[in-house]
C-alpha cells in the first residue's frame, strides 16, 4: 500500500501550518480534503490556503469546480486517488488535509460508499431539498434518522446531498441505504493520520475570532457574489459561512444576528467533526498545537519514527 500522511481537524486549530512545514520536511506535496476548496471564488469562507502558500508546496483539489457545478463524494474520491497516484510516482509523500471527514473517510476505505444501483428521482431529490431549504439541515438529517439510523450515525448533516440521495434510495427501494449492497471496510493506504485539537472553549473562541476576521477580509461580498450566481442554492453556497447569508441579503435578518449564525454554526460544526473522527477514522494521534501542549517538531519526529 502506498504511504500517506493524513492530518484532520476542525476549523482554526493549526492544520494549515502543519501541512506547510511537513511538506517542506518531508518532500510532501499536499490535497485538500476540504469539499468546499474545489469552488473557485469561495476563498475567505472556506479558508483556502493563499496563492503565496500554494505557491511553497504544490496543493491539489483546489479551485477544480465553478461555483455552478457540483461534486460527490465518489468524484472527489477518484479524483483525489489520481493525484495521490501521481505523487508517489514522482517520489514524493500525499499529504491530506482538511476536515471533510466523510470524504477522508472514504478515500481512506474507512467509509464504505453503498454501491447501489437503485434509480434515481428528481421529484424525490426536489422535494427533500426543499424541505432542507425551509427547515434546516439538521430537520433533514433527522429525516433520515427516523428510517435509518445506521446511515445517519455515518453521514454527516452536513453533507445535505448525501442525506437526501440516502431518502431517495428508501423512498425508490422501501430498504434502507445503509443496507444497500456494500463491499466491506477495508484500509486503502498506509496512512499515518494526525489529528489536531484543543480545549473546546479555547477552540470555540479562536473560531469566533476567525469569523470576525473574514468578515474583515471580505466574506459579505464574496458570499454576495455567491449569491448572485446562484441564490446560494447550489451545492457551492450550502457550505457554513454563505448560507446564512441568503436571510441578511432578502433583509429578513440583520447582520450582527447573522454574523452570531455563522460563529454558532461553525463552532457547532467543530464539535460534530471532533465526534465524527473519533468514532469512524481508524489510527488517529491526538495532538494540540494551539496550547504548545505539542509541537509542529514534535509530530514530524513522531511521523519519521512512525508513532502516527
């Protein structure tokens, strides 16, 4: 199996950092495994690495879709197969990083992706989606709770696409998705996996602390250019950070509630990735950054000693 570093995490804790000196280190060439960097546009949102970082390591899996198109789970797993595929022909270490832990999950082989073949219905797809719009993701995913526990407790809510592809297949089949036709959980690569964390209230303040510096950056205009294109109904305006914006730009809310919208959402999102990587990826060492509990030096002489 080829040899991979994987480093997970949720928002603001030092994972961006982390890549920069292991790839430098280490001869690393890093992918994304945020599934909102692929859009192009969507920088300050999403906290994309900046064109002055992309230009020390070589980063993939960014800036690969406009804001009108879409992506899945598969598509991201084969496209992120291809590029760890290339980067171990030219001898160099696939470093992954992000906090997408379905997509993480999956192209690791933790998360098995149903192989189902069951039809496909844009009237059930519609429908769900609107409920979505109107109630929340978090209604949604208790929609699919109700009728399939075993699904819900892998896929996250805010993966809303998947969740309604998992009520279209129980609405076309009457069995649930989490009993469609599945190969069995099987490790793709030997990866070293390094998840960073802190102390929840320290995190919860330095993600306030971020939202309030990307609305400094820019975040209302870029999320209204989001708007414009797209009425941030597509797959690119549901990420955390744009669609609380739809309410403030049609004035049914103000900005400061919104702006208090988005940190809650973001730090309630943390909390779900924390809990997700802990129960579903196999292997992972803890380490905190942001306290200096650890050390960037650390975890490289632990990387190299094969203690992750």
């Amino acid at each position: 199996m080829d040899k991979i570093i994987v480093i997970v995490g949720p928002t603001a804790v030092g994972k961006t950092a982390l890549s920069l000196k292991l790839a430098k280190k280490l001869n690393g060439e890093i992918i994304s495994g945020d599934s909102m960097q692929v859009f192009k546009g969507l920088d300050i949102g999403t906290a994309k690495v900046s064109k002055e970082e992309q230009n020390q390591v070589p980063h993939f899996l960014i800036d690969t879709k406009e804001i009108d198109e879409e992506i899945t789970v598969i598509q991201w797993v084969a496209a992120a197969r291809l590029k760890i595929d290339e980067i171990v022909k030219r001898g160099h270490i696939p470093i992954i990083v992000g906090g997408t832990g379905f997509y993480i999950g999956a192209l690791l082989g933790d998360v098995v992706l149903a192989k189902n073949n069951a039809a496909k219905d844009p009237k059930i797809r519609a429908k769900w989606q609107e409920y979505a719009n109107l109630n929340g993701e978090e209604a949604l995913h208790q929609q699919l709770a109700q009728i399939d526990l075993e699904a819900a407790k892998v896929i996250p809510k805010g993966n809303v696409r998947r969740v309604i592809r998992a009520l279209e297949v129980f609405e076309l089949t009457k069995q649930p998705f989490s009993k469609q036709t599945m190969p069995e959980a099987k490790r793709y690569y030997d990866a070293q996996i390094v998840g960073l964390r802190t102390e929840r209230q320290r995190l919860y303040q330095r993600i306030n602390a971020r939202v309030d510096e990307m609305i400094e950056l820019g975040l209302e205009k870029e999320a209204f250019q989001l708007y414009q294109a797209t009425n941030l109904k597509l797959q690119s305006g549901q990420g955390i950070g744009y669609k609380e914006w739809l309410d403030y730009f049609e004035q049914r809310n103000d900005k400061l509630a919104m702006i208090e919208l988005i940190k809650r959402n973001s730090r309630r999102f943390a909390k779900r990735q924390l809990t997700w990587f802990r129960h579903q990826l196999k292997g992972i060492i803890w380490y905190d950054l942001v306290t200096n509990e650890n050390s960037i030096d650390e975890i490289i002489r632990d990387i190299e000693n094969k203690k992750c």
